[in-house]
C-alpha cells in the first residue's frame, strides 16, 4: 500500500520554519530530510525547496513554492485529543501568532488549518440519544476552544 504524504506549500521561504514549529508541538515528531535549490530552478540557489517531517510519527512534506497559492479552512487537520488538557496544549500552541476560529478549529501562525477537537466531542455528537448529542452540538457550535465539562454539561442538560 502506497504511503499518502501530505505536502504542504508555504510562500516566503518559511517551510523549514514551520517544520520545526510543528515538531515542536507534536510528539513523536522530527524534521528530516531538508532539499535545497539548485541553479537553474524556480528558488533561490542554496534555499530550502523542501523538508520532510513528521508529526505523531506521520510524514509530511513542506514546499517552499512562493506566493502562488494559500491555505484556505477547506483542507484542514484534524487532531483528536484524549482530554482537556491536550485540547488546552494543541489550541494554546497553534493559535499562538494565529487566529481562533469557531468550534475547536484555529488556523496557526502559517495559515495552516486545524481542528481541535477531543475525542468525547465525537462519543457526545454521535449519542443514539438524538436529543442529548443535539445539546452537545448546539454547546460545540458557540465555543472556539472546545471545553469537555461544559460539552458534557449541555448533553445532560445540567445548569451551568
């Protein structure tokens, strides 16, 4: 089975940047292989083109491709956290220098979109009791860092 790797592209030279950041967030994590430019290519000669790394032991490719393309929320990552406190971890670091958005995704400080969300999130939204996953929705829907008491709160519709 072939292996998918995601590649990302960064503009302004800031893949290797953005690798160490990453690996800084993620365990399991390290940058590998770094290519660089060549004469007579589209970057400047000596530059990072690429940089392999992974993140939770998964690869990842960076790209230093130039100003051609952006990051948009329509491709984002998902990253299911087993408690709070690694919600609170991963929306803390990637949001720092980013931007929050709605229901547990940020966008880091590369533009790169992800989705914060635990794993009882999933367990609450898909609870056979139609009623009680529909609270814990409607709670998800007006938070940003996704906050587990509160979601489990609104399911068993206990006062805040």
């Amino acid at each position: 089975m072939p292996t998918t790797v995601p590649c990302l592209w960064f503009d302004h030279g800031v893949a290797e940047q953005a690798a160490a950041f990453y690996v800084s967030v993620f365990p399991d994590s390290a940058v590998g292989t770094v290519t660089r430019y060549g004469p007579d290519t589209p970057g400047p000669e000596g530059g990072v083109m690429t940089v392999e790394f992974t993140l939770d032991g998964r690869p990842y490719t960076g790209l230093n491709g130039g100003d051609q393309f952006r990051f948009s929320e329509a491709v984002s990552f998902q990253i299911r956290c087993s408690g709070q406190e690694e919600v609170d971890h991963y929306w803390n670091a990637l949001s720092d220098g980013g931007q929050e958005g709605p229901c547990g995704w940020v966008t880091d400080r590369f533009g790169v979109s992800w989705q914060v969300d635990p794993v009882e999130l999933h367990e609450l939204i898909e609870d056979p009791d139609r009623e009680r996953a529909e609270r814990a929705v409607q709670a998800m829907l007006r938070m940003g860092r996704i906050d587990i008491a509160e979601l489990r709160r609104a399911a068993d519709a206990v006062p805040a």
